[in-house]
C-alpha cells in the first residue's frame, strides 16, 4: 500500500520524476525553420552581388546595367545559401556532427524534424536558385552561365554532402572565397555589364576573404567537436593559434584592398573604414574568447562587418 502510494505520488509530479520520463519534443514552429535557414550568414550571398553590382554600374558604358537583373542576381544569391544551410543540416545531422554542437539546436541532429523534410527543403532552394539564374541565362543569353549555375549547386552539396565532402577535408575555405567571392561577385558584374572591369575582381577577392573569415570564425568555435567527429577543417589541421592568425590575415587583405581602392580613384571607399566598428570587436573576441560560445557574437559580427563593407564600396563605385 505504501509503494502504491509513493507511485501515484512521483507519477503526479514531474519534478519528481527525473529523467524516467522524457518530456515530449516541442513541435516545429515556421520560427524553428527560420532558425534553420540560418539567416545570420546570408550576408556572405549579399556583399559579392552588391560589389558586383557597383562594379557593373561604373563599368556601364553602353548601359546595359538593368535592376531587374540585379535582383535576379540577389535571389539566386540568397537561395543557394539558404539552400547550402538546410544541406548542411541535413548531412551533419545524419553524420552525427551536429549531435553536441555549440550554438542553437539543428533541425536534423534535434530528431524534431524527419531528415527527409530538411533535404526538401534544402532541394527546393536549390531549384528557386536554378530557376532565378535560368531566367537570367534568357534575359543575357549568355547559356554558358547555366554550366556555371550546376557547378554552383554541385559544389553547394558536397560541401558536406556525398560520401567524401570536402568542408571535411580542409578545403571549405578555397571553394568558400571561389563561389562567395570570385564566382558571385564577377557573375553578377558580367550579367549585368558584360565585362569584368578592375573594380569587380578587387571587390572579388575582398569578399571572398571576408567569407572565409567568417568560416573561420565558424570552425574555430566547433574545433573540439569538429576533432571528436574526425571534421578535419583547416582550422582543425593549424590549430586555435593558426585560425587566428589567419583570420586577421583574412580581414587586413580585405581592408588593404578597401585602402588601394581609395587610393587610386575612389576617394569614397574610406568611408568603409567603418566596418572596423563590427570587424574590430570581432577580431578582439577571436584573440581573447575563453569558451566557445563566446565566439558566436564575433561571428555574426565578422557577417554584418562584412556585409556593411561591401555596401560602402558598392557606393564608391557608384558615385
């Protein structure tokens, strides 16, 4: 009779219950798959087409620059990085990286959504991408871009997808600053001016280094995780003290080339010179952070920082 009475007394009260029974998962809110899309990064899709961009309206001398074309541009941008994001959680999420990841839950690894449904998503991303840059390929008739378009969504997979993804192996950051800085910024110049003026390739590079720094940002705070799940990130191979001095390395070219550029003809570009107020705090918390989360604020600080300088030199180009 007494057990029975302790029974009916623990079942009535779940802070007594402990870890007996599971509290039932939460259901998957549109927040929760807003969450997923990981809109903090969407930044580095943004900063190349705004370059770009500039660089194709100063180079517009038979004005063949067309806004409707730029935003095409945007949104092929914006989908294949929300589209890499949901691949991304997908493929970590049935490899097990994300299982004791730092930051906010994955909707994979969490087992709150079907792994299915995250690569449906990520699928349906990747389409609006591929039908945003079928129409530009019509407007431009430039049909060698849709060769360009497929090598984008290839390289988008098997960053963590397929059996050998190459985000595993050390190389994220050559095809990040490729896609995000060189493959983004010059195409949205070409299709919109049809030539690659000096002010689209420097802006390239730029941004392409602004990118990887943000990677790196990224994997220097997942490198105990990335080392246990046999991730083997470059961050991983040089080490905490390597990932640092890289990242600065990564930031300095990038203001270096901001300098150059105000200096042989575009006195404007100073201005961007104010991206140090996000870039700087950012490179302080990478050289003195004590635990990994510390290094989730330096992150979205490196996206913004690096978002707010390609805007600035989109404008000295412009003006």
């Amino acid at each position: 009779m007494a057990r029975a009475k302790q029974q009916r007394h623990l079942s009535g009260n779940p802070a007594k219950r402990g870890s007996a029974e599971a509290p039932p998962p939460k259901p998957v809110t549109l927040g929760d798959w807003i969450g997923a899309a990981r809109l903090r990064t969407l930044p580095l899709g943004i900063a190349p087409v705004l370059i770009g961009t500039g660089a194709a309206v100063r180079a517009d001398a038979d004005h063949l620059f067309h806004w409707v074309i730029a935003l095409t541009c945007l949104a092929v941008a914006v989908a294949l990085q929300i589209g890499v994001n949901f691949a991304n959680d997908y493929s970590d999420g049935i490899r097990g990286t994300d299982d004791n990841r730092i930051g906010p839950a994955r909707l994979t690894a969490s087992g709150r959504v079907s792994p299915r449904a995250v690569l449906v998503a990520a699928l349906i991303f990747f389409a609006i991408a591929a039908v945003a840059g079928l129409a530009i390929t019509i407007r431009t008739q430039q049909w060698w871009l849709i060769a360009v378009g497929a090598v984008c969504i290839i390289a988008a997979w098997f960053y963590t997808g397929g059996k050998r993804p190459y985000g595993y192996n050390a190389l994220g950051e050559i095809f990040v600053f490729v896609f995000f800085g060189l493959v983004a910024t010059l195409g949205t110049t070409w299709v919109q001016a049809l030539s690659l003026p000096q002010e689209a390739w420097f802006g390239a590079v730029a941004a392409g280094f602004l990118a990887c720094a943000v990677l790196l940002a990224n994997n220097l705070r997942d490198i105990d995780q990335d080392r246990v799940v046999g991730k083997r990130t470059l961050t991983v191979l040089i080490g905490r003290l390597g990932t640092k001095i890289l990242y600065t390395v990564f930031v300095a070219f990038a203001f270096a080339i901001l300098v150059w550029m105000a200096f042989i003809a575009y006195p404007a570009a100073w201005i961007g010179l104010l991206s140090l107020l996000l870039l700087g705090p950012a490179l302080v918390i990478v050289w003195t952070y004590g635990k990994p989360g510390e290094l989730v604020p330096a992150l979205a600080l490196t996206s913004l920082g690096s978002l707010t300088y390609a805007a600035i030199l989109a404008f000295a180009f412009v003006i």
